[in-house]
C-alpha cells in the first residue's frame, strides 16, 4: 500500500488516459470474412476471384493463415461496400464488431469455394466485364487474407 501511496500525483490521470486509450489500440475485429447472413441492399459490391497459396484455416471467418499451404486454392469472394455518403473512398472500414454493419463498413456477403479449372472458367464468365480486362492485385507477406480481399475492394470504383 506505500507503493501507491508514493506515486507522484500527476501520475494517476496518466494511467487513467493511458487506460482508457489502449482498447483503441486493438487488434481488428476476427472473422470478418464470414458471410452476413442476408445481403444488404443499400450498398455497392465487389466480386472477386481470389487465388492464395496459404494455409487454409479452421475458422470460416479468417479462411486461411498466415502460413504457405501445399498448393493453390481458389474463392470467390464477394464483399460490401458502404454507401459513398457513409465512408472515405480508398480507405477500409474496418467491422467494429461481428456482424458488421454495412452501412458503415465493409462486409463479407458471399464466400465461396472454387475447386476446379472448370468452376474458375464458369466464375469468369459469369464475372467479366465488357473490356474481358483482369486485375491481378498482389498483397504483401505481411497481411492477412482478409486485409488483401478488403483492401483490393477499397480501391475499386
């Protein structure tokens, strides 16, 4: 009890602000790649075939770890994204909490498996645009699955 009582007493309202600032600080919201249960209405989506070559994970909302895999594995990915009035064009809103709300952030609605050359043949099809125009967005070692799908959904139009 002498130990407290020896703290200099601008040192408490530091702990205090310090306390409550560090939940800000947080790891993102997990599992924000499993789908919402019903599509919202009101936003804009982006359809995406998405390759990886890590190691698939347990958890549906996370789809795949930060280690190698043994070999290549396709999705289908289908993200929302928040009315233009509700966010800043270019930037990830990130869930706050599962579900998301996807009038202010970006949500996993559709995330499907893509097991064969023909099911990749039939998503590009289906997917293409007017131009038959591919983009290839290439993430760094250093994020997660769920960082490069909604990153590259960011910067579409």
């Amino acid at each position: 009890m002498t130990a407290w009582l020896s703290f200099p007493r601008r040192t408490v309202p530091l702990l205090l602000v310090l306390c409550l600032a560090a939940p800000g600080c947080a790891n993102r919201v997990q599992g924000v790649l499993q789908p919402l249960a019903a599509a919202p209405t009101d936003t804009s989506r982006v359809t995406m075939l998405v390759a990886t070559t890590r190691k698939p994970s347990e958890d549906p909302g996370k789809l795949y770890s930060g280690d190698r895999g043994t070999a290549i594995s396709l999705n289908s990915v289908t993200v929302s994204i928040p009315p233009d009035r509700n966010r800043k064009i270019g930037e990830v809103q990130w869930p706050s909490r599962m579900p998301p709300n996807p009038e202010k952030e970006f949500a996993a609605t559709e995330v499907a498996k893509v097991q064969s050359e023909e099911q990749a043949l039939d998503w590009y099809r289906r997917n293409r645009k007017s131009r038959r125009q591919v983009i290839i967005f290439v993430h760094g070692f250093n994020n997660t699955y769920a960082d490069a799908v909604f990153r590259f959904s960011a910067d579409r139009p």
